[in-house]
C-alpha cells in the first residue's frame, strides 16, 4: 500500500497541468545553470549565478511539492516555498555587486551583512504564527495561505533587495559602455520582468487571499532563462556562447521527447485504459516512443539544427574550413601584397569583422605609415616580450577589478587609439614578423575563445607565409642589386658574369623552393598531425597513433633540414641577423642538459654538466644560434656514442669563455678531422651509425662560432678513443656577418 501511494503520488504531480509547466521551468533553469557553471568554475560571477539559480530551482520545486501535499505536510512545504525566495533575493543582491565585474574593496562585509539579513528574516519564518499561520485546503481550487503580523517584514524584505538590486544594475548600466552594456540591460530586464510579476502573483495577491496564481511567478522566471540566454548567444555574456551553442540541439530534442513520451502515456492510457495509468501503460508508452524516435530522431536533428542555425546562431562559421581555406590560397603565392589581401579578405567576411589591418615589421620599423606609430610601437614592443593575444574588454574588465595596474591602462589607451579591439601576434619561431589589428564585428557580438583559437592558428600560417613572401621579394631585390653591380664591372668579366647570374638564379630558385614548397606545406602537415593525434576529429586508436606519431617525427626532421639548408643560405649571403644579449652560459647549457637527460637515459648512456666552483660573469651572445651549437655538440656525441657517456665542462679563460664537450664514441681519424666541419661533410663510421644526418650541423656551429668572433676544434686520439670538441668564445662580443 505505501509502494502504490508513492507510486500514485507520482503520477498525481506528473499529470496535474500547472505541475508539468513547473518542471518544464525547473528543466530550463538547471540547463542554464549547469552550463553558466561548467564554464566558469573558477569564476565568481559564474559560481554566485549559478547558486541564484539553483535557489530559484529550489522554489519552483517546493511549489510543485506543496501543491501536492497532503494536510500533514502543507504547512512545512509551506514554509519551505517562503524560505527559499529570501535566498533568491540575497543571491541576486550579491551577484550585482560583482557583475560584471568586481570594483568595491568593502565588498567581505557588505556580503556578510547581506546574508545576515537572510539568515534574520528565515528565522522570523520559522517562528510559529509569526509570519505563516496556517494553510487552508479548498477542494478543488488552489490552497489559501493564512498570514501572521510579521508577513510585512517578509514583503518590505524581498521588496528592498530585489529594488536595491536593480538600482545598482541600472547605475552599472549607465556608466558603462559598449557590449558590457548590452549583457546588464538583457540581464535587468529578465529579471526585473520575473520579479515584478512574482511580487505580484506570490506576495501580494496571496496576502488578500488569492492565490489561484501563486504558481506563475515560478513559471515566469522563463523571462529570466530567455534574456539571459539571448545575451550569451549575442553578448559572450559569462563566456559559454559554445557551450549553449553545441547544447540547445540536445536540449530541444529532450523536451521534445519528453513532450511526445507524455501525450502517447495519456492517450494510452486514455483510449485503452480507461483513463488509469499503469504499468502495462508505461510498458506500452515506451515501445512507441522508443519506435518515433528510432525513426524520427535523424530527421528530428537535421530540422533542429537548420531551425537553430537560422534563428539562433545565424552568420556563424566554420573554423576549420576557414583555416584549410586560407592555408590554400596563401601557401600558392609568393607575393606580398596578394598574401595580406587574401587574408583580409577571408578573415573579415567570416568574422564579420568591421576591418583587419595586417602591420608587417621590416628591419623593427613599420610597413605603415600612420600619426599613431607611438602606439603602434608599444604594441610591438609588448608581443616582443609577451605572446598574449591582446583582447580589449578583458583588459578593462581586469583593469576596473585591479584599478592599480598602470601597464594596462597603457595597452588601453594604444588600443582605442588604434581603434583596435582585438590585437594577434604573428610569430615565425619566437620571431615577431607583424601583428592582426581587428576592430569590433559588425554585430556587435564580442570575440569568443573559438574566434581567438581560430585567428591564433591562422596567424602562425600567416605568419610564415608572410615571412616567406617577404623573404621572397628580398631575394628578387638582392638579384636585382647584384645584376646592376655586375653589370658595371669591365667587359672582362664577362664569362664570369655569365655565370655568376645561372648561380644567381639558381639561388633564387632554391630559396623559393626550400622556403615556400617546402616549408609552409610541411609546418601545415605537422599542425594538422598534431591536432589528429589530440583528437580533433574524433578518437584515435593506439595502431593509428603510433602511425601518426612516425608521420610527425619524420616530418620534423624535414622541417630542421629545411631550416638548415635555409639557415646555410642566409650565412652565405650575409643575410644572417643576430641579437646580441646579456646570457646566462651556465644556465643555457643546463637548460640543454636537460632536454637530452631522457635520450641519454634511453640509449643508458651518462650526460653530466660539470659546473665551475664558482659562478661565471653573463656573456654577451645571441642566445638562441650559440644553444643551436651546444645542441649540435651534445645530439653528436649521444649518436655517436655507444657505451660510457659525455661530460660538459665551461670555464673561463682570461677574456674568453671555454666550452668543452668529451664523449667516449666512436673517435675521429686525422684524415676525417681535415674535412670534419666542412659542409656536406660525414665520416664512414659516422654515416653507418646514424644514417639520418645532413652533415651540416657542425658546418652551422662552426660559422655560429666565428660569426661570435670566437673559434672551435677537436682533439681526438683516433677511433673508438672517444672525441673532445672545443670552441671558445670572447666574453664581450661583436657579431661579423
């Protein structure tokens, strides 16, 4: 019997009109709330909204428990309904103080006085006949609530939070600007719309004893879903327009299964039974349902999802045909100016972007001209240091939460003058080469972090296709200049001429090659490789991934040759820049011990740095090409040694700074130490143990080093006696090209 008044209990809520209107309401608010969370767990402004959420949950469920309720519970369920609304006020109280973002440094107390004055009026609801007296049951019609003398302090209470609340939202929405502006008028208009009409409907009418719609103000805090999620679809508000953008299909199809489940459960039980819902009803019910959406479910979210694309997520794009787009047609040109049209084009059509302007960085000066080069400069100056993308709104808001931060009230005032609300470095190995300068969309919608994501993956292929293009018209002026030099020499010359302009073209021909055939095609590979092994597009099994990881290592090692060959073209130009700075050797060469410490370990071989007993003075080099020859030195030796291990010493020696790297390897002949860091050039026992060298990695040291004005050898006693290679550098540096 008490199994069969549960049970019936149950289908007494789930088939009273007003209670499925309450938990479709409860249904919307807890998808609204779940996703507010989970993308904001550590956010406060999504924690505090999600808790007024959760309150509000809280009192709808009451209401469809107290209007169910038998006479022994109706008054706890009672107090429970009138309880949780005063949670419902504070919570929102509080929530205007941190939205959207934090400025008042008083705000520990006032939260605690808020809070303190919720705790105060819940206790005066548990006093008996103090603010709730009875409940009196009407057969047939909604129950009426008695009040006491102390109902009033209850009224005045939510009253003052709720008015204080909106006050405050309404001066944030005077004093503030742009899309902020827009999330606080969507969110005080949901809100104001679904308190009002509660105050009306729970509060007052109640009070003269009407209560026939004391249940609508739970059904109408809709108003409050509705204007909250419009302003995450449009105003990026509380960051989870992805999340509610990948979920709102799913959610409609639940409701709309739930909507079908419940009209097939009454029409059976209605054309077959009578009227009385049973077990053979359920089983019944659930065979049909199971069968319209085996069949229909495909259809279903096709229809679904064009609906949503039209009126919910209209003008969207895709992020991936948009990257695989532009890497197309930039990685098929070579010239400059058709490179950044291409860009500008592509990028502000799908964003819808009011206008991209794309700086290029020549020798540290500008490939603009323009009265705000100051800003301009400052900019380029904080992605030399920093590869932060630079989003307007979030420094303001991080600004208005720690007004002391100078540095960002300077990257404000650049940005606004650069009429810039979203700043993008382009970068080609930690190099900057130019900068993306978007300006609002035309929407007005803010940049999301898929927008970001997606413009900071383009803007590494641009950057390289930049960079090559650029590297392209150096090499057709550098031909031109040459060509003029020549022809001015004596007649004389002619034959040499003759062949100094075939090398000259053929040059040209291989710099192309190498860095635009080559180059860009490969890095597109391995980013493409690497998102495939993360999952991009969908689980990876383990015989895959193994095959995938090959396709990656190999196409590094292609991509190191590349950068070899090009960086050997450059040494013999002159074309090779440097960028001397104060340096750390010991920590350099620490930092390179480590990065071989698990190859070693694999091959059981020792790597140890042995460090001065005391510390050495910095030493003025570019940092990154004398690491290259320390890394050159170090990958030789564990490839060509067998058993044992290598010992790194450095110590200084008058003006000098000494490197030594010692193995217990193969060994070098003296005829091999003649031609050893001659380009192209490999021993026999040393093509045989690692097949996959190039022979230009001490060829590249050797310059690194004398470029430093410094020098490098090797001593050796002969084979399999091991090998100690040297090279010296003077402690102040002036680079030679």
């Amino acid at each position: 019997m008490l199994k069969y008044s549960i049970y019936h209990k149950i289908m007494e809520i789930l088939f009273d009109k007003i209670n499925i209107i309450l938990i479709i309401t409860v249904f919307l608010n807890l998808i609204l709330g779940l996703l507010i969370y989970s993308r904001g767990r550590d956010r406060k402004i999504n924690i505090v909204y999600s808790l007024n959420v959760v309150t509000i949950i809280v009192w709808i469920l009451a209401m469809i428990f107290y209007r169910s309720a038998n006479a022994e519970n109706n008054l706890f369920w009672c107090i429970i309904l009138y309880i949780s609304p005063t949670f419902i006020a504070s919570s929102f109280l509080y929530f205007t103080y941190i939205f959207p973002f934090q400025i008042n440094k008083t705000l520990f107390f006032k939260k605690w006085l808020i809070f303190l004055g919720n705790i105060i009026i819940v206790v005066l609801i548990l006093i008996p006949n103090f603010i709730i007296k009875d409940v009196v049951v009407n057969p047939g019609s909604e129950k009426i609530i008695t009040f006491g003398p102390g109902y009033i302090f209850y009224v005045i209470y939510t009253a003052l939070y709720f008015s204080y609340g909106f006050w405050r939202l309404f001066k944030k929405y005077i004093h503030s600007r742009g899309v902020e502006r827009s999330q606080i008028i969507y969110l005080l208009s949901g809100y104001s719309i679904a308190a009002n009409s509660a105050f009306v409907t729970n509060l007052f009418m109640p009070w003269i004893g009407r209560t026939e719609l004391n249940w609508l103000g739970q059904t109408l805090t809709l108003f409050m879903v509705a204007f909250t999620a419009y302003a995450i679809l449009k105003y990026r508000l509380m960051d989870i327009k992805l999340v509610v953008k990948r979920s709102t299909i799913f959610s409609l199809i639940v409701i709309m299964i739930t909507a079908i489940y419940a009209m097939s459960a009454f029409l059976v039980s209605l054309v077959i039974f009578g009227g009385v819902y049973t077990l053979q009803t359920q089983i019944i019910t659930g065979l049909i349902v199971a069968l319209l959406v085996a069949i229909g479910f495909r259809p279903l979210y096709e229809w679904l999802k064009r609906t949503t694309d039209t009126f919910l997520f209209k003008g969207e794009y895709l992020p991936q045909e948009l990257m695989a787009d532009i890497t197309d047609v930039v990685s098929r040109t070579l010239d400059l100016d058709v490179v950044i049209d291409i860009l500008k084009e592509k990028i502000t059509k799908a964003l819808r972007v009011k206008k991209l302007e794309i700086v290029i960085l020549k020798d540290d000066s500008f490939s603009i001209t323009s009265k705000k080069r100051k800003s301009l400069k400052k900019i380029t100056e904080y992605f030399k240091k920093q590869r932060d993308v630079l989003v307007l709104e979030e420094i303001k808001r991080k600004h208005a939460e720690n007004a002391d931060l100078e540095k960002s009230v300077s990257l404000i005032d650049d940005l606004e003058k650069l009429n810039t609300a979203l700043a993008i470095p382009l970068l080609v190995k930690k190099k900057l080469v130019g900068i993306f300068l978007l300006r609002d969309k035309r929407s007005g919608d803010m940049f999301t972090n898929e927008d970001i994501k997606t413009l900071e993956t383009i803007a590494a292929q641009a950057g390289i296709a930049i960079e090559n293009a650029r590297l392209y018209e150096e090499m057709k002026d550098f031909s031109k200049t040459l060509q003029k030099e020549v022809e001015r020499q004596t007649k004389t010359l002619k034959d040499a001429n003759v062949r100094l302009k075939q090398l000259d073209v053929a040059k040209s021909e291989f710099i192309s090659l190498a860095s635009h055939q080559l180059r860009t095609p490969l890095t597109i590979i391995k980013g493409y490789v690497s998102m495939i092994l993360e999952g991009s597009w969908g689980k990876v099994t383990d015989s895959q991934k193994e095959q995938l990881e090959k396709i990656y290592l190999s196409n590094d090692r292609l991509i190191k040759l590349v950068e070899d060959l090009l960086t050997v073209s450059r040494i013999e130009s002159g074309r090779l820049d440097f960028d001397l700075e104060m340096v750390s050797f010991e920590n350099m060469i620490d930092s390179v011990v480590k990065e071989f410490e698990q190859i070693a370990k694999n091959k059981k071989l020792y790597l140890k740095f042995i460090k001065p007993k005391e510390q050495l003075p910095k030493i003025k080099i570019d940092s990154l090409k004398i690491r290259q020859v320390v890394q050159n030195l170090v990958d030789n030796a564990l490839h060509y040694t067998k058993e044992g291990g290598i010992t790194i010493r450095l110590k200084e020696k008058k003006d000098k700074m000494l490197f030594s790297i010692k193995d217990t390897g193969i060994g070098i002949t003296d005829e091999e130490k003649v031609v050893l860091f001659e380009k192209f050039s490999r021993g026999k026992d040393v093509s045989k143990m690692n097949t996959e060298g190039t022979g230009l990695g001490l060829y590249l040291s050797v310059k690194m080093v004398e470029a430093h004005q410094g020098k490098i050898w090797i001593k050796s006693e002969g084979k399999n006696k091991g090998s100690i290679f040297y090279f010296e550098l003077p402690m102040k540096t002036k680079t030679k090209k």
